[in-house]
C-alpha cells in the first residue's frame, strides 16, 4: 500500500502543477479564456451594445483614459490617495484599538458589543452624518471609508493578541520587559499573522467603500467617473473604468500581500 493511499486527502499538500502547469498558469488560462468567451459574445447578435462591449474595445478605451492626464489627477490620483489614507488610518487606530480591547477588560465588556454588530450595521447609511458634520467632499468619504475598515482590523487583531497564551505573559515578566518591549518584542510577532489577514481584508473594504461612496455620492473620483459614463450610456467608457477599478484592487491586494508576508513568521524558511 502506497503512502498516498494512508495520508487522508485533506492532510495531502496540494501539488505544485496539475497537467504540467503551475496554479498561476492556470489561473492565466481561465482568465484568457473567460476573456475570449466575453469576447465572442458581445460581437455576436446575441449581445447588445448597450449592455456590453468586446474586451478588445474595452483595452483600447483603458489604454486611451491611462494616458489622458486629467482622469489620471482628477479621478485615479483622488480616488488612490483616499484609499491610501483611510487605509493608513483604519491600520493604526484597529490594532491600538485592538490591545486596549485585549489590554484592558472594561474596554473590552463596554466596547465588544459594537464589534459585534459591524457586520450588521449598513455603514452607508453614516453618510448624511458625515455630510452634515463635514460637508461634502473628500472628507466624508474618508472617514466612512476608515470606520467601514476600521472594524475589521480590530476585529482580526483582537483575534490574535486573545489567542496569546498565558506563557507568552509569564515571558515577559521572566525577561522584565517594559510594556512597550513586551507589545513589540513578544505580543504583536506573536498576533502579527491575525493581524496582517484583518489589514488585507481592510484593504479591501477601503477600495470598497471608497468607490462605492464615489459613484453614489461624489462628484470626482474614479467611482464617479464609471457613472458618469454609465448615466449617459457611454458603455466601453464604462466598461473601461471598470479595468480600471479591477487592476487597482489587484493590484494592491497583491502588493500589500507581498509586503505584509514578509513579516509572517509562518511564511519563513
């Protein structure tokens, strides 16, 4: 009997290439092929204009609005340095949020409840209060798009400094560690893999929001540029801040992952 046949399948790990080609080969393939498919339809009778164009169409009006200067400042700046910002924010203040929850039990029985019905509470609907507060602009969106962030941080963070044992305290006093040593050294290494899933996931929520509070609300941005184009039926033009949006968030989800995994202890080799 082989020693495939004795190791559960669940406990296998996954193989390094199916049919000669790697995962990321055929994520390429499934790509390229959903592509042609989209491709093939919207020039068929089937399709109409108005509802979708040809991918082919799509790339050229993306290249085109790539290299037209007032979308780059006017909506893709915009939209990338508040992104940028609400996700910094978010950052900082959910893992300090995160240890006072952890660090402290009053703050943790007085607050937990709230985390506990983020995912329930529509945060759009905070909107009209930050317009009233702060008027319309780059700030209300901002701040809906850090506090929409925020509770997913603190979520995941709390999640790692709770699941540190009472060892890692008693190692802490043993080495006569100052709180700060303790926090840098010893807590967040040993939260930090929670810790890097709730900023990943905050990343997205910010790219989220942001855009969603664009298209609905604003009056620049890349949100608000998709509708516009969709208001006056300009598909391809549509279609192409669509690209847009999705390399973005690709894009940065890649390049966070990257970042982030170097910190992750569990990564190393």
């Amino acid at each position: 009997m082989s020693d495939r046949s004795i190791v559960p399948g669940y406990l296998r790990p996954a193989p390094a290439r199916v049919l000669g080609l790697p995962n990321a080969g055929w994520t390429v393939v499934v790509l390229i092929a959903l592509l042609a498919l989209v491709e093939l339809y919207a020039r068929s009778s089937f399709a109409s204009p108005l509802d979708i164009v040809p991918v082919s169409d799509m790339a050229v009006e993306t290249a085109r609005l790539l290299g037209d200067r007032e979308f780059l400042i006017d909506s893709l700046a915009r939209t990338l340095g508040i992104i940028v910002i609400s996700f910094a924010v978010s950052s900082v203040l959910g893992i300090a949020a995160a240890y006072l929850l952890w660090r402290f039990d009053l703050c943790k029985r007085a607050f937990r409840p709230y985390l506990n019905v983020y995912y329930a509470v529509p945060t759009f609907a905070l909107y009209p209060i930050m317009v009233v507060l702060f008027g319309s602009g780059i700030t209300p969106i901002a701040l809906l798009s850090t506090v929409f962030a925020f509770g997913i941080v603190t979520v995941n963070a709390q999640t790692g400094f709770e699941a540190t044992t009472p060892i890692i305290g008693k190692l802490g006093r043993v080495l006569r560690m100052t709180r700060w040593q303790f926090f840098r050294s010893i807590l967040l290494p040993y939260a930090l893999p929670n810790i890097i899933t709730g900023l990943k996931l905050g990343l997205s929520y910010a790219v989220i929001s942001v855009l969603a509070s664009e298209f609905i609300l604003s009056t620049d941005g890349l949100g608000h540029y998709i509708s516009i184009a969709y208001d006056s039926f300009d598909i391809a033009e549509m279609y192409a801040g669509i690209l847009v949006v999705t390399a973005l968030a690709l894009l940065a989800t890649l390049l966070i992952s990257a970042v982030l995994n170097r910190f992750d202890w569990r990564r190393r080799r």
